[in-house]
C-alpha cells in the first residue's frame, strides 16, 4: 500500500511556517493559507514593521508620510497586499 499523504507530510516543518502564518490571520482578514501563497516568511516580518508603522502614526497625514518617506521599503509589502486583497496583479 503506497504511503498516505499525511506519512510524506514534515510535521516540524509544517509547525515551523504555519505557525508565522497563524499569526498573521489573526490581524489580516484572510487564512494562513491565503497568506502563505502571497508572502514568503522574510515578508511577513517587512509586512509587521509596515503595519507597526501605519498603526503608530498619529492620523492619516502621518501615516501617508510614511508611506511616502519609506516608499522603496513598503513597495513590495503595499503590493503584496493588493495582491492578496485581489485588488491588483
């Protein structure tokens, strides 16, 4: 009998990503698993000094600011979220 899925599956592994990306659901309105097929591991920390930043600005204008100041920084994190978003790309 050939092995089930669920013999072939890492569970260290899978613990290890899922649970970067459990993290994440829990403040973004989409699953794990629609994260994890937009942003890489090393993106989801850009995307959690993004939102930092965004939550830390006193008002809109602070954080357009920031957004403008920090643009080369965020580009691949605002589209990213527009991705997942289904808004772009």
């Amino acid at each position: 009998m050939p092995p089930s899925l669920r013999d072939l599956i890492d569970d260290d592994i899978v613990n290890s990503v899922t649970k970067e990306y459990e993290d994440t659901s829990t403040w973004l309105p989409y699953s794990a698993l629609e994260i994890k097929e937009v942003f890489d591991t090393d993106q989801l920390k850009e995307l959690d000094v993004f939102i930092a930043d965004m939550k830390n600005a006193t008002d809109e204008n602070a954080r357009k600011a920031k957004l403008i100041n920090n643009v080369s920084k965020y580009a691949g994190t605002v589209v990213k979220l527009l991705k997942i978003a289904k808004v772009a790309i």
